[in-house]
C-alpha cells in the first residue's frame, strides 16, 4: 500500500505542476482536511474537502502571481508519506520571489489522499509521522 500512496501522492504534485488545482480534487477523499500550522503560515488555518483545497490555494494567489511546491523526495513511513518540498512564490504586486523548506505529511482513506500536516523540518515530520503510524 505504500508504494501506491508515494504514486497517488507523486501523481499530484505532477497534476498541480501541469494542471493546476483543480486536477488534484480527484486525487482527494471528499473529506479532505489540510492544517497550516501558525508557525509556517501568515494566517494559519484548516482546510476541508473539495472547496477547503481551493480556498487554501486561492490565498495565495490573493497576493501572489506564481506559486510552485517542489517535492524533494517521497518518504513513505508505514502507510503515510512524508514529502519534503521547496514552496516557492512571487509577489503579485512587488515581484518579490520567496523560497520557503516545509515538509508535508500525507494521510490516506479509501485510496485517496485524506489528511496532510504541514511541519517545518524533515526530523520533526518524520517524528510525528513514525508515532502515529506505530513504527519506531
């Protein structure tokens, strides 16, 4: 299974890249819930279903005229899988380009991507994804 979750999960960075937003809702369980944590996040917040995924990257483009998620790698860890990536913007207004390391935690239901937890650095992600997962 968790060969099949880092492809569904690959998949969707590749979908975003080329297609935008909107070819990743196929990808996500109708209960869909990201969470910005207010340390990585100028206004912090959880995002629900279909319409949260929208939302959350219609924020961005409030301010910004290009936003990318560059994945690092694809860590499966028992059957999550944590995605390091490189967030990088450009200031709609200013043209100030911004980099930004975060690191992604992806959970699963029914085949579809369920639940994503954002950290700041990779020891900490794999720390939280370890425990709940049950691996040491």
């Amino acid at each position: 299974m968790a060969t099949e979750n880092v492809d569904l999960i690959r998949q969707g960075f590749e979908a975003l890249r080329d297609e935008g937003v909107e070819a990743l809702v196929p990808l996500i369980h109708p209960e869909f819930e990201l969470t910005t944590p207010p340390n990585l996040a100028a206004e912090p917040d959880t995002y629900r279903g279909p319409d949260g995924l929208r939302r959350y990257f219609d924020s961005f483009y409030e301010a910004m005229d290009q936003v990318t998620i560059e994945p690092d790698d694809f860590i499966p860890v028992g059957e999550r899988v944590v995605v390091p990536s490189t967030l990088r913007t450009r200031g709609r207004t200013t043209g100030i380009e911004t980099t930004q390391q975060v690191v992604q935690i992806w959970d699963f239901k029914d085949g579809k991507a369920f639940r994503v937890e954002v950290r700041a650095t990779l020891e900490e992600a794999m720390e939280a994804a370890r425990s709940a997962s049950g691996d040491p």
